[in-house]
C-alpha cells in the first residue's frame, strides 16, 4: 500500500493542499511529492502565481486532478486580504476576482472555487456587508455556473482571523440556502468549525447536503490529524455514515516532514468494526 493512502473500502477522497503540505520542496516539486506519497487530487489557494499552462504541465505529469483553488485576495496586511466580497466599495474589483478565478479553474479543469468573503472595514455595518456579500456571491454562482464551476463558502474562526465577514457555519449555510440552486456549496473546514463553535458530528449532519468540499488539520495547532484534540476515527467514520461522496482537503501544517506524518491517513479511515464495541 502506498503511503499516504487509505486503506481499501474506506470510501473517502483525501487531496493534499500544496500551499500547506510538502513545504520541504518548491512549489512545483510538491506536485511529484504528493503523488509519490499517494494523493490523487491537490488543493491551494493560489495559483496566480503561476501561469495555467505550467499548472497544467506539473498536475498531468504527477497524474494528479486540481480540486479547488481559491478567489484571488489583496496581499498581506491590506483591506482585501480576506477578499472583497462584502466590500459595497469594491464591486468591480470583486468581479474581475472572479473572472480570473473561473478563468484559471476553466484552465485546469478545477471544479471548485473557494470564494473568500472578506473582512467588513470599520464603520461598515456587518448587515450591510452581508446583503452586499449575499448580492456578489449570487452573481458570481451565476458566472461559475456557465463555466462549470461550482463556488464554495468556508466560514473562519475569528481568533485565526479576527473579523471575518463568515464565522459560523450557520452564517454560510445561510448564503447557500439564499442563493440556492448548484453553482454553490459549503466548504466544511472541520478545523475552524471546532475552534469556534464545536460538535462537529451534529453540523455535518446537519449541513451535509450543502457541503461541497470539506477541509482538515487539527486542534490548537492546526497540525495533522492525531496530534490535538479531535476525534478522527470517529469524524471519518461519520462522514462515511452520512454518505460524503467529495474530496478530503489537508490543510494543516505538518509538525515534522509531510511524508512522515502521513500514518493518520490508514490509522484513521479504516472503517470500523463496530461488532469488536459490544
């Protein structure tokens, strides 16, 4: 069995997110990396970097499959670093986001798109910049749909980013349920969901038909799963249960080499045997 693979009948799809995992390599390297230890999918958030003929070029040569990428955000420490979805003042900007996200998920034949939502500047009122956000994603849902593409909305835990325009899964759920109809979906990050609201079994259920895309890393450190305080066997086992049939995101920072920490990955997924707990 190849590293990094779940064992056989686990009926789950992991992708490993190049902008977090196999750091110990420069970026194109973490295409061959992933394959060699087993993945089948990739994830990360940027791939403006790059230009789409070299994307394609290092996905086909590792035989890998794009997954998501993200909607392009403003650098580092500026207004726009979460993106500028629920900013009324940046509409345009907004929307040429957009454009040139579903121009690189066309690219690579990626069928989701995480459309970051922003972080309301002060004085603007979070209803106004939810309506505004609520009014953007439903255009944007429109343009992913001609092209193919399906949106996801993640929620973010504030103490990782304080002010976030989606905090509760709740609030995502909402926009979904708002919009309505295929061109968006909920992106899970099971780690955000336990830094900030917990009972993680009864939100999957929960928002389970809404969920397009989930993501993993544990809790406080945001390392691999096994390493903190979550309850992996049982978390797959329930994604199993309720019939999750989309990809696995790793987003989390290995505490050592990403290869070496790859045990979760068949110590976890084995379906268990519930007849060995009478």
């Amino acid at each position: 069995m190849t590293a990094g693979v779940p064992v056989a009948g686990s009926g789950l799809r992991f992708c490993a997110n190049l902008g977090w995992l196999f750091g110990e390599v420069p970026f194109e390297q973490r295409f061959d990396a992933a394959a060699a230890a087993g993945f089948t999918g990739v994830e990360y958030g940027s791939p403006y970097e790059y230009a789409p003929a070299d994307l394609r070029r290092w996905l086909k040569d590792a035989g890998l499959r794009q997954v998501l990428v993200n909607s392009p955000v403003g650098p580092a420490g500026s207004a726009t670093e979460g993106g500028t979805a629920c900013l009324p003042d940046r509409i345009g900007e907004f929307r040429d986001s957009v454009t040139k996200a579903l121009d690189y998920a066309v690219e690579l034949d990626c069928p989701l798109v995480h459309l970051r939502a922003g972080t309301p500047p002060a004085g603007l009122p979070r209803d106004a910049a939810f309506a505004q956000y609520v009014a953007n994603v439903d255009w944007a849902a429109r343009l992913a749909s001609t092209a193919g593409v399906r949106l996801v909305l993640e929620a973010i835990n504030s103490r990782d980013l304080p002010g976030y325009l989606l905090q509760t899964q709740e609030q995502s759920a909402a926009v979904v349920a708002a919009v309505g109809g295929d061109g968006v979906g909920m992106l899970l990050d099971l780690y955000h969901c336990q830094m900030s609201q917990g009972d993680l079994s009864t939100r999957l259920e929960t928002f389970m038909p809404l969920i397009a895309h989930v993501q993993v890393a544990d809790v406080p450190g945001r390392a691999e799963p096994g390493s903190g305080e979550i309850a992996w066997a049982f978390v797959f086992d329930r994604l199993r249960t309720l019939g999750y049939a989309g990809w696995i995101g790793c987003e989390y920072t290995p505490a050592g080499g990403t290869a070496d920490g790859l045990g979760w990955l068949t110590r976890f997924t084995a379906p268990r045997d519930d007849s060995a707990h009478p």
